[in-house]
C-alpha cells in the first residue's frame, strides 16, 4: 500500500469519527432551537457565534490550518442555522 492509499484510509476513518460526531451535535442543534422557539429567541446570535470562533481558534494547534478551520466552523455554523430554520418551520 502506498502513502496516499493510507492517507485515503486514514481519511476515512476520520470522517466516520466526524459523521458521528456531526449527528451528536445536530441533535444538540435541535434541542436549541426548540428552547429558542419556546422562548421567542432569534436564531442568529452575534455574540454567541464569534466567542465560538475564537474559542475554535484557540484550540487550533498547526496555526497554518486555523484559517481553514475557523472557516469551516463559519459554515458548520451557517448549517446548523439553516437546520435551526427548517426545524422551527420556516
């Protein structure tokens, strides 16, 4: 086996751990959004969202990769407010 068939396997592997692990945090997802419906809260929260990001930032520890990864968490973030969206209709 070569060095990109491993990496490929590798790769793999990780994205299995992140399927997991993206489902635990949309069923966490979806327990906000039923709190942010009962209590009238809007979806998108400024403030909530960069102390995330520079918590994420803070964990990075290549700094070469922290761009890609605070980008990446922009987007996980986007998701999870479109999901927030559908789930409380609309």
């Amino acid at each position: 086996m070569n060095q990109l068939e491993e990496a490929r396997i590798q790769i793999d592997e990780i994205d299995k751990a992140l399927v997991s692990l993206l489902e635990e945090r949309l069923t966490l997802v979806t327990k906000v959004a039923s709190y942010k419906k009962e209590h009238n809260l809007p979806i998108f929260d400024r403030n909530r969202e960069e102390a995330v990001l520079e918590k994420i930032s803070s964990y990075v520890k290549e700094k070469t990769y922290q761009e890609a990864i605070r980008l990446s968490f922009q987007d996980l973030m986007k998701r999870s407010k479109d999901f927030q969206k559908e789930y409380m209709g609309g």
